[in-house]
C-alpha cells in the first residue's frame, strides 16, 4: 500500500503525520514512559546452567558488570556471551 493510500485510509494528512513526528523525534514530548527501556534477548540456550566461580581482579568484574548493564544483562548472563562468542 503507498503512503498516500494509508493517509486516506486513515483520514490523515502529511502536514499532521509530519508534526507528529517532529514533535516526537525531537524527544522532548511527554510519553509518560518511566524509566529506562531495555531490552533483553533470549538467553543463548535453554540447556540446564551449572554454576561455575572463576576468580579475577576486581576491576574486571567492575567492567564486566558495567558492560552487562548497557546492554541489560545480567553479568553472568553477559559473560556467557561473551565465552560463547570466542568459543
């Protein structure tokens, strides 16, 4: 379907779909969202997990919990990427 035909479908003009947009891509229109929006795919496996411990500098686990959180994972769920990735 073209642009023109969904703006007639739903009785819309380009003039309104394009303040729309402006105002939310602007980012300063309230959504009423509160806080931060993560995503979090699926685990790698649904195999049964077995816990392992591994002893490292703390300054690594710092970085590693600090990696895991900007992608919204847990740290272990982060570093089994991360094992699996370089397996």
């Amino acid at each position: 379907m073209k642009d023109k035909e969904l703006l007639e479908r739903f009785n819309l003009t380009e003039q309104y779909v394009d303040a729309v947009a402006e105002s939310v891509e602007d980012e300063n229109m309230s959504d009423d969202i509160q806080g931060a929006l993560i995503w979090s795919p699926q685990r790698l496996s649904n195999d049964e997990l077995t816990t392992i411990s591994v002893r490292m500098p703390t300054s690594l686990a710092q970085k590693l919990s600090r990696d895991a959180t900007k992608y919204g994972l847990t740290r272990s769920e982060y570093i089994r990427r991360k094992l699996a990735h370089s397996a």
